[in-house]
C-alpha cells in the first residue's frame, strides 16, 4: 500500500475533499481487513517522488504480489512513477479519495491508469478497501 504525497495529512486537510480518517486510522482498517483474509498488506507514505520509486523497485524483489498505489498529485505530473511501475511488471491499482474528474482539469489526466490493473476514484477512503478486496481476489485467482 502506497500512500504519496500530503496523504500523511488526511483527516486534516481538506475535510470536505478527503474526508476525517486518519492515515493510521485507514491503515490500521486496511491491515486488519488483509489479516482477516490470510494476506499482510505493508503501508507505507511518503512526500518523495524517489521514495515511491524506490518502494516500488523494492517490491519487485521483495514478496509483494500486488501494488495498492494513491500517488496523489504525483499521479498528474511523474513519468517516472509509471516507468517503474511498468518496470516491475507488478500489478497494481490506483487509488483517488476524491473524483479528480470533477475537480481541476490538470486532475483528470493520470500518467498511471492507463497501465493499471484497476483505477478506484472518488468513493473516499472506502477507495482502498475496495482496491484491497479486489487484489486480494486477484491474488486468489491467480
């Protein structure tokens, strides 16, 4: 799980965007729910563009099976984010809190959902354990 930029802040900023669950809060949820089902979930935030990269590259050699990403603002401008995660050949879904297609135009191009697996936007931080079910599906599938 891959939180990117000012998703440290949730609960705080924006509430009337993002909503009032805490990071903790929705990563303390999201744990549980993988547990529940036989799976570990790793959550991790960052405000760095080269930490999500690295993260991602960490995956690949790792024993990740799924990436669940919200690259926030990341996902409108970094050509980077989706070379390494096309790199890794992982898949993953991309997660958005709120529905970046009625906000600013520059919110409704991601340089990312063209290559994921799934794409989740505007259903609020329900988004992530929707995106968790489903990758906990796909693994099963598999």
């Amino acid at each position: 799980m891959l939180h990117g930029p000012n998703l440290n802040l949730l609960g705080k900023r924006e509430p009337a965007i993002y909503g009032t669950t805490t990071l903790d809060k929705l990563n303390g949820t999201l744990i549980t729910l993988a547990l529940d089902r036989g799976f570990l979930v790793d959550c991790k935030q960052t405000n760095a563009e080269y930490e999500l990269i690295n993260s991602i590259h960490n995956a690949a050699t790792g024993n990740v099976k799924f990436i669940i990403i919200n690259a926030a603002g990341l996902a409108h401008t970094s050509i980077a984010l989706r070379d390494a995660l096309l790199a890794v050949q992982l898949p993953f879904i991309e997660v958005h809190i709120s529905n970046t297609f009625n906000r600013e135009e520059f919110r409704a191009r991601s340089y990312l959902s063209d290559i994921a697996h799934g794409v989740i936007v505007g259903l609020g931080t329900i988004g992530y354990e929707l995106a968790l079910n489903a990758a906990i599906q796909f693994l099963n599938n598999e």
